[in-house]
C-alpha cells in the first residue's frame, strides 16, 4: 500500500537518501517534530504578512471612495496611481527574489514587510496627483518579492511531503483578507476628522502600521535554513537538513536563464495569468454583481465573504489530499475546470442566489488551483533558478491585475449586463486547465513529477 502521511512518506523515502532501515523510523520523528515546531514559529508571522499584502492591494480601492474628491484626483489620476504600484512591482520582483536568495529570507522578508508597512502609512500623507504617483510606484518597489519570496523560502524548509498544505495555509491570508477586508476599510472610512486626519488616512496608516511591526517579529521568528535553527535540537537540525537536501531534484534547473527558457516554467507563467484573470475578475467585481438586484451596503458586504470562506476552508481540506497524492498538474487541471463550470453557472443565472452558488463554486476552484499550481515549480527548479523563476512566474501573471477587471468591465459596457464578462472569466479557467494538461505532458516527457 502506498504511504499517504507525511511521517509513512518520510519512511519510505529514507532508502533514497541513504537512511539504514534501524533509523528510519527514528529519522521519520524527528522530521516530523521539526516541521511542527517550524509551521508554529513560522507559518503565523508570514501569514499575517500575506493578509496585510492583501489588504494594502485592496485599501486604495475603499480609500478613493472618499480620497479622491479631497485630492481632487480625477478617475484617470486615481486608475493611473493605483497602476503604477503593479507596474514597479512587477518590475521588481525577479531582482528582488534574487536577492532574498544572496541575502537570506530573514533579513530580506524583514525588510519587505518594514519598508512596504511605512511607506503605506505614508500614503495617508499624499497630497495630490504628483505625490500620489510616486509614492504607489515606490511602495511597488518595496513590497515587490514578497509571495515569490515567502513561496521560495517555504521550499527550503519543508519537505515535500507537507509542501502543499503549508502553502495552502500561507495563501490563506487572500481569502481571510477579503473576510475582514471589506467591514474593516469601511469602519475606517468612517472616522470623521479624528486628530485632524480623514478616515482615509486613518485606513493606510492602520492597515500599513501593522506590517511594520511584523517585519521586526519576522526578524526575531525567521532563520534562513534549518542548519540556523537555534530553535530546533542538533538531531532535528540534521534530520530536516537531511530530508531537503535529498529532495534537490537530481538534474534539476538550478540556473535563472536556464529556468526562464524552461517550457514548464514558461507554461506555468501563462496559466498563472489566465488563472489569475479569474482571481481579479471576479474579486474586483463580485460586490457590484451581488447588488445587481439592489441588495444594501450591509447586505452585499456579507454576501460577498461567503465565497471566500467557502474557498479557504475547501483549500485547506484539498491541499491534504495533494500532498498524499502529489499530481499537482492534475489537480490544477481539475480544479480549473471546477471554477470554469462555475463562472458559467453564474454568468447563465438570473437568480442572485444561484449567481452566488456558481461565484462560490468558482472561488474554490480558482483557490485551489492557484496551491496547486505553487506546488510544481520546486519539483524541477532550485536554489537560484527556484529563487528567480518562482518571481518570474508571479511578476508577468501580475499583469492580470489590469486584465481581468478590465476585461469584465469592458464586456459589461459593451453588453449592459455581466454575463459576457462571466462567460469570458469561465473562458480564461477552461485556457488554465488546458495548460495544466500540456504541462503534464511536458513534464512526463522530461521525466520529472509535476
């Protein structure tokens, strides 16, 4: 029978990295007693990161509501603003990933989180269009690398084994944020003139503070490898170090130019855009599609948590399965069909409840699928060429943060209605799940798992 927990495949796999028999069991334990000392010191500091990265990505958007008329910024001002801070990051997140890989996570993952935290709060200081633009291009600049790097660094502290639940925890932070985003930002757009500053303000500065703080607990919490564990016992230091050293792919790309030009990476980038115009699409847009039939503020704000905490907790019990099974292309395959299936549920419905039921769907799917999609790149890539290929990935699939909104607004202009921009969003899922298939085909061929 083939082990499915992660203790019965450390085991298993102690043959393949020159474990005798007697200590298997005894090197099984300890790898197990570190990854749970590890995901307790570390998962909740880079979790709570990735929650605020989330919220400062969504913040401008509440913020305008009442930002703009005291700015006197136009629509093209603020659309132009707003931008700039996806065009630096993306510019900056393959130089940034690489240098996490020189410098180590623990200074650079610190040094993220610190200067993206203050230069958010700052924003609540800008004083028109001028200021405005150059303070979301640099905020860019400061935040850029962070996914890819935490994504990075979680490969090089736990073992295959537990990757995928592991990640599935981390991106969790996405559908908590849109859970607390929206009822937070609004109680702070609230605060009338407290202190001489507008509830705008006080929204960048208590959501761009926090991050600040968690860069100095990342400094204490995180150490770059197992090996600079002082957390962790001599025997548990080895027996991880041990275990992931085993699990460096044999012939695998450990090259940034030789991972850039590799097929797989090269097709896990447009996957990762196609799925991720589902993600945006749907995210910048499901409150306008649930209050389509008139629904109160009140009403479509807790309406539209639902298909998020429907997909975080899918996620979780889904990455288990994963990490038994390991066929990562498939479960990207299906989960995409999954959330095409449910674009199209709600783009053919006329009920709100159904539309509801089908944007769920969707939402599970396309959470699922992104896990899914983090879990291949280490099966063939590491060191340098993990470091910088992972961040190529995200940086081009970042550019669907203009795609897919614009694609659904663009539709519902040109229809009057969302239903085309569903039945396109449903389009770019079924493209994923077809790209999932080719990327099986090309991994099998090579011979390396995926």
């Amino acid at each position: 029978m083939k082990p499915t927990s992660p203790y019965a495949l450390a085991q298993a796999e102690c043959a393949d990295i020159g474990v005798p028999a007697a200590e298997a069991q005894q090197h099984a334990l300890l790898c197990e007693r570190a990854v749970r000392k590890a995901s307790i010191r570390l998962l909740p500091v880079l979790l709570l990161g990735y929650i605020f990265s989330y919220l400062d990505r969504i913040n401008v958007g509440f913020a305008a509501l009442t930002m703009n008329h005291d700015l006197g910024l136009t629509p093209a001002q603020f659309g132009w603003g707003a931008g700039l801070f996806f065009l630096s990051y993306a510019v900056c997140e393959v130089p940034s990933n690489l240098a996490l890989h020189r410098f180590g996570a623990r200074l650079w993952l610190s040094r993220i989180m610190v200067t993206w935290g203050l230069l958010s709060a700052a924003t609540a200081f800008v004083a028109g269009p001028h200021s405005f633009y150059a303070l979301r291009l640099v905020l860019g600049v400061a935040e850029a690398g962070f996914f890819p790097g935490v994504a990075f660094y979680l490969t090089s502290w736990f073992p295959r084994a537990y990757r995928v639940r592991v990640l599935a925890w981390f991106t969790l932070g996405i559908p908590l944020a849109s859970v607390i985003g929206g009822p937070l930002s609004g109680g702070l757009l609230s605060i009338d003139a407290f202190m001489g500053l507008s509830g705008w303000q006080w929204l960048f500065i208590a959501q761009g503070l926090p991050a600040a703080v968690l860069g100095i607990w990342a400094w204490a919490a995180l150490s770059d490898s197992p090996r600079d564990a002082t957390w962790l016992s001599s025997e548990e230091r080895g027996a991880l170090a041990r275990q992931l050293e085993s699990e460096v792919t044999a012939g695998g790309t450990r090259s940034f130019r030789a991972a850039v030009t590799d097929p797989r990476v090269l097709l896990l980038t447009v996957a990762l855009f196609t799925l991720s115009i589902g993600i945006t699409g749907i995210g910048m847009w499901l409150p306008q599609i649930i209050r389509r039939e008139g629904l109160g503020m009140f009403q479509t704000g807790m309406l539209s948590t639902i298909p998020y905490a429907c997909a975080g907790l899918a996620m979780v019990v889904a990455a288990r399965r994963m990490d038994k099974g390991r066929n990562y292309a498939a479960s990207l395959t299906m989960s995409s069909a999954v959330a095409a299936a449910g674009f199209m549920v709600s783009a053919v419905s006329e009920s709100v409840s159904v539309a509801l039921v089908g944007i769920t769907i969707a939402m599970i799917g396309v959470n699922i699928a992104r896990t899914a999609l983090w879990a291949i790149p280490p099966t063939f890539l590491s060191g340098a060429a993990a470091a910088g290929g992972i961040a190529f990935i995200n940086a081009v699939a970042n550019c669907a943060g203009f795609a897919g909104p614009a694609m659904v607004g663009v539709v519902k202009e040109m229809t009057g209605s969302f239903t085309a921009g569903l039945v396109t969003l449903a389009i770019a899922l079924a493209m994923t799940a077809g790209l999932a298939i080719a990327l099986g085909r090309v991994a099998r061929k090579r011979a390396q798992p995926a």
